[in-house]
C-alpha cells in the first residue's frame, strides 16, 4: 500500500500550482519560511491531508482576511480543491511507478 505524505506545502510558480508533500508540520512549515527567501515561486499555505484542512501563509493569510467571508469561503475552497488534485495526481504516479529489481 502507497504511504502518502500527510501535508502539503503550496506554492505557485509561472501561473501553475505545485506542492511539495512533507511527513510533518514541522517540515512544512520550515519549507513554507524558506519559500519566502528563494525564487522557487510564491508560497500559498499548507495543506493537511488528514483533516483536509487548508493554512494560509502569513502574506496570503493577509489577503485573505480583507475578503467578504463569502470570498474566503470560495477561495478556501478552490485552493483545497487544487491541491487535491495535484495530491491524486501524485498517487497514480506513484502506483504507476515499476520497482528496479523486477530488471
């Protein structure tokens, strides 16, 4: 069975979202702080696959909280769902993947 990282960190990059999946909160958030100072893209937030929960960065978080709560609603929503998405696809290439020492 495929183990999946439990949390995501989100960033955009060009337009496109991407994530890189990380085992503890910890390593998010070290990776999320260390998206500020790189030029790996914009850091969104991170995402916790076991309660499906969503935590925006501190300069999204910002701009999150001058919205209507209708508005955050929706973009809580729409970033969730991305985030999804990238997280299965990840799983079908994983479960697409062929182990070396069948060669």
């Amino acid at each position: 069975m495929l183990t999946m990282k439990r949390f995501s960190v989100v960033y955009r990059l060009k337009e496109q979202y991407y994530h890189i999946p990380c085992f503890t909160y910890i390593k998010a958030t070290t990776l999320l702080r260390k998206a500020h100072s790189t030029p790996f893209g914009k850091p969104i937030g991170i995402y916790d696959a076991k309660t499906e929960l969503f935590k925006w960065g501190p300069l999204q978080q910002s701009l999150y909280n001058t919205l209507s709560l209708g508005e955050q609603g929706r973009q809580g929503s729409v970033i969730i769902d991305r985030v999804q998405l990238l997280r299965r696809q990840d799983e079908r290439l994983a479960e697409e993947e062929i182990p070396l020492d069948l060669y």
